[in-house]
C-alpha cells in the first residue's frame, strides 16, 4: 500500500516540546532529588542532570527508491561490488521509548535504508544521524516489563539480528553500563549495531562523577572498555569478519561511545575492520570524555548549541571529545547577571561592542546584560575550570560519587528520612550557635583570603559534623555505621568544592544566578526529545514530501 504525506517539523513544534516539558517539573525533580540529598552541590548537579519527554508524531506510510551514494572504502577487499548490491530502499516504522525509564513508553517514527552503510562513516549524512538518535533512545529502559524490550524491537524491525543485551535488567551500580549489540548482513558485509543506554541509568550516576586525575574520565573509561569487550565477545560468538560498525550513545554514553569509537579507529585490526570510513559513531549532547584532543571524523559529535554537558567535564582539565562536532539548534539570547549588583566584585570581561552598546550599557548599569547562550556557557566554563583545578576537582566529585551511590541503595522512605534527619542537624546548628558567630564564619568563608578560608572551612565543617552526631544520637538514622561515616566524611570536601566558587575574589560569581535564573532553560536544551525534534528539523525525510515502504515489508 502507498501513500503520499508531506512531513513538516519546524521551530514552532520546537517550541511545542519545550512548553510542554514544563508539565514534567515535577518528574523531574524526583529524578534529580535522589543526588540532591546532601544539598551542597545543587548547581552542578542540576546542569549535569539529563531529563527528556517526547511528543507523539503521526505519519503516512510512503514509497521510495534513494539515489545510489558513492563508495568511499577504498580498500576493502569485495565490498564495493557488494555495496552496489545493498538494499537502496527506505523504509519508515514506528518504534517505543521511555522517557528517563519512568512513564509509558512514548511512540516515535523513524526512517531507515541500508544505504546508510554505503558511504564513508566521514561523511555527514543527516539521516543516519535522526536514525542513530533513535536507535540510542530506544536503549533507554522501560518504566515496566522487561527493560531491554524497546531496543530489541527496533533492533529486529531494521533486519538486525542475535540481540544481545547486558546490563539492562540487572540493578544499576556505577559499574554497570547498558548495551545492546546486534548485526545484520548486507550482502556479504557485517554490519554491527551497538546502542549504549544513555538515559535511566540510576546509580550508573556515581560513575558520571569519578573524573580521575588526569588522562581518560575514569567513569567514562571503564564503562568504554566493557563495551569494547563486549563487542569482541559478540564478534567472536558470531564469527563475524571484515565487518562495518555503528555505535551510538546519548549523553553519558556518549562519552562512552566517544571513547569506543577512538579506541577502534586506533586498533581496527583488532575488530576486522579495513578502515575508518567503515566506522559510524553517532555521539548525543555527550560529556568531554576523552585526555586526548585528537579528532576523528568517523566520530560524529552531535551538539545542541544551547546545553552545557557538553562542556564538561571542561576542556581546561584535559577532557575532550575526539569527533567532529555538528551543531543543532539555534543559539538564544539570555539576561545574565552583571557584577555591578556587587560591590567590591572583579568587573566581567570586556565584551565585543556592537550596534546595541548604549543598550548594552543601560543594562549593565541596572545589574544585567545581554549574552548569547553559547558565550555564556563557554564563559561559565572556563570560570570553573580557572576556579577548581583537575586534581582537586576529581577528589571532591569522588564524594560526590559515594554519596550518589549510597542514595541509590536507599528507599524513598529512608530517602526521606535522610531529607528530614539533615533539617534536624540545620536546626540544631541555629539553635545551639549564636547569630554572630554563624554569620562571623560564612563572612570569612566568602570574604577571607585562600589561607584563612581554609582553616574557616575546616572549622565549618567540623561544626557540622558536631551536629550530625548529636541529632543521629537523639533521633537516630537509617543508615549503618560505614555509610554514616562516608556522610561524614564528604563534608569537608564539599565544602572545598563550593568554597572557591561562591567567594567574593571569584571574577564570575554572577555566573551562578544566571544559571539560576536560566536553570530550567539549560535543562530543556538536554532534554531528549527536544533534540530529536531539531534532528528532525535538519532531516528531509521529515520536512519534505518522502516515499517509503512500511517497515513491515523489509525483505
């Protein structure tokens, strides 16, 4: 059966989808409250969060033959005679995913053509690009039933076979990474699909936060080198030979997928693979992952202008992504907030004049200017890069990991208890301290210089502790003698951690009320499904008028 429909997806619907997230405030604030237990590190956990919703799409079901493409893979032995040979044909399908792994399973359109694998994995083609979003959003856990089910579906619907999932069922720990790994045989040429679940991993969070001193992002990495295991596991299982590979992975595993793909465009002979135009990695608003600033053009890293996992962790500590980047989205406008609301502040950088510098002017004098998102993004960046370096930045985040961790093992009730139990200390704290001395301390926690600051923030600290002890012995708490002892010991480092970045010698501390005024903005720019619509947006088969066959009808 054919029909004919024209696919329109355009700024407005992308406004749709941004307006419409605000309705899951309060889903995702239960996501992100699990690691805001501890309440001192909110700003960097907020902007490190990865939040997504979709919306459902209609279509027509259509018929197309695609124009051949041209063969790049110089030297593979039979491919090219083979190539010729592979299915041109496009087809169109819906498939299931999860928002975050809670919720109903949202149903999403997607288009697919084994031409995909014809070309070079350099050359940028946007409609592998859509198709590898969607293969990374299916790797996403459903809310019930057996988790893995939405990617083996997908996977199966393309004509991928021998799906093999790990990690999807079992309980998330910051060594668990999901995958799901399949091939397909395009005439004689093994194609293997690897999809990393990148969304709804739980405590595979604590692993997010283990940056490691130098070198590859320590979490990143060790999830990266059970994937490359897993693939010369499946290689091995299949016999699968002189094979083309595509990975795709979104946010965190993007990292991860970022790393994968270096490491087999490095070592293709391991992986019987002739050449990197033979590797397609597709990499989603990911995290820099890599110590090394090589670039690999088989490597696609896809960017949303205005989100900032990208840029981190930052640039500035060594941490890169290795591919080359493709932007989506247009870059807003936001109201940042200017060091004139404070006085004895460092002045902001001198910015680029332009046509509007006597508004620029007025508005600065009131308190705020105009700034692009991506300059102010970058500039937040950098300010944290200047503020914390790699070494102590790493120590403090591996607190951060354990206390991540440990919520992770914890029921909403004790989860709550713990909320509750950390009130109690906060009161005991006012209750037992005076006015003045409270007030003495968090002035010379802000305003001191480096030396005296430290000496405050060790006395902070222990004052803090004082009191978890005290209201742990009245009121007890839901939690063994080690675990408290890791609440307690992460004190100290993450008052380390906050104390640069709130003093008043910091020259970009208005960078945290803008962040705050712009928290939900930032957020959004992560979300899934807004980036799948600006993926959609780029991609012809959704704006113009297509002919596909149902995919129900592949052969």
């Amino acid at each position: 059966m054919i029909v004919i429909s024209k696919k329109v997806t355009n700024r407005k619907q992308v406004q749709l989808h941004q307006m419409r997230k605000q309705n899951m405030r309060s889903l995702i604030k239960r996501r992100i409250k699990t690691t805001l237990v501890f309440g001192i590190i909110t700003t960097l956990l907020l902007v490190f969060s990865a939040c997504n919703k979709s919306s459902d799409k209609t279509s027509d079901q259509i018929l197309l033959e695609q124009s051949d493409g041209n063969d790049d893979s110089k030297n593979m032995n039979s491919s090219i005679d083979e190539n010729k040979t592979i299915d041109d044909k496009l087809y169109v399908g819906e498939y299931n995913y999860c928002f975050g792994g809670v919720g109903p399973d949202i149903k999403t359109e997607y288009y697919y053509s084994d031409s995909y694998f014809k070309n070079s994995g350099k050359e940028n083609n946007e409609h592998l690009r859509t198709m590898s979003m969607n293969l990374a959003l299916a790797a996403t856990p459903t809310s019930s039933g057996k988790k893995d089910r939405n990617i083996i579906d997908l996977m199966t619907q393309i004509g991928f076979q021998d799906v093999i999932c790990e990690d999807m069922e079992n309980e998330t720990t910051k060594d668990t990474i999901g995958s799901a790994i399949s091939h397909k045989n395009l005439n004689g040429t093994e194609v293997v699909a690897v999809a990393i679940r990148g969304d709804g991993y739980q405590a595979e969070w604590a692993s997010n936060m283990m940056i490691g001193n130098s070198g590859d992002e320590e979490g990143f990495s060790d999830a990266s080198q059970k994937i490359i295991n897993r693939i010369r596991d499946y290689q091995e299982k299949y016999h699968l030979k002189e094979i083309k590979i595509w990975i795709s992975g979104y946010s965190r595993a993007g990292g991860v997928a970022n790393l994968t793909g270096k490491y087999i465009i490095e070592h293709l002979s391991e992986f019987d693979i002739n050449n990197d135009d033979d590797v397609y990695v597709y990499t989603f608003e990911a995290p820099n992952s890599s110590g090394d600033d090589v670039i690999y053009d088989s490597i696609h890293n896809v960017i949303n202008v205005n989100d900032f996992i990208p840029y981190i962790p930052f640039e500035k500590w060594g941490l890169y992504c290795n591919g080359q980047k493709e932007y989506i989205g247009d870059d807003i406008q936001i109201t940042k907030k200017s060091t004139s609301l404070f006085n004895g502040r460092n002045q902001n950088k001198q910015k680029k004049e332009d046509s509007s510098k006597n508004d620029t002017e007025e508005s600065k004098s009131n308190g705020t200017e105009s700034i692009s998102m991506t300059e102010f993004l970058s500039e937040t960046a950098d300010w944290l890069a200047d503020t914390i370096d790699r070494e102590d930045g790493a120590e403090s985040m591996s607190f951060v990991s354990k206390l991540i961790e440990l919520a992770f093992t914890k029921t909403p009730d004790e989860l709550k208890e713990t909320i509750e139990y950390f009130k109690l200390v906060g009161q005991s704290i006012v209750k037992d301290t005076s006015k003045a001395e409270w007030t003495k301390l968090i002035l010379t926690f802000t305003l001191s210089g480096s030396g005296i600051r430290v000496d405050v923030t060790r006395e902070i600290a222990d004052l803090i502790t004082s009191h978890m002890d005290l209201v742990k012995e009245e009121h007890g708490i839901s939690f063994s003698e080690e675990e408290y002892e890791v609440l307690k010991e992460s004190v100290l480092p993450l008052l380390n951690l906050l104390q640069p970045i709130i003093s008043s010698d910091a020259p970009e501390f208005t960078h945290l009320l803008t962040i705050a005024d712009n928290s939900f903005t930032i957020l959004c720019a992560h979300f899934t499904t807004v980036n799948l619509a600006l993926l959609q947006e780029e991609d012809s088969y959704y704006t113009d008028e297509v002919e596909a066959i149902s995919v129900g009808e592949m052969e």
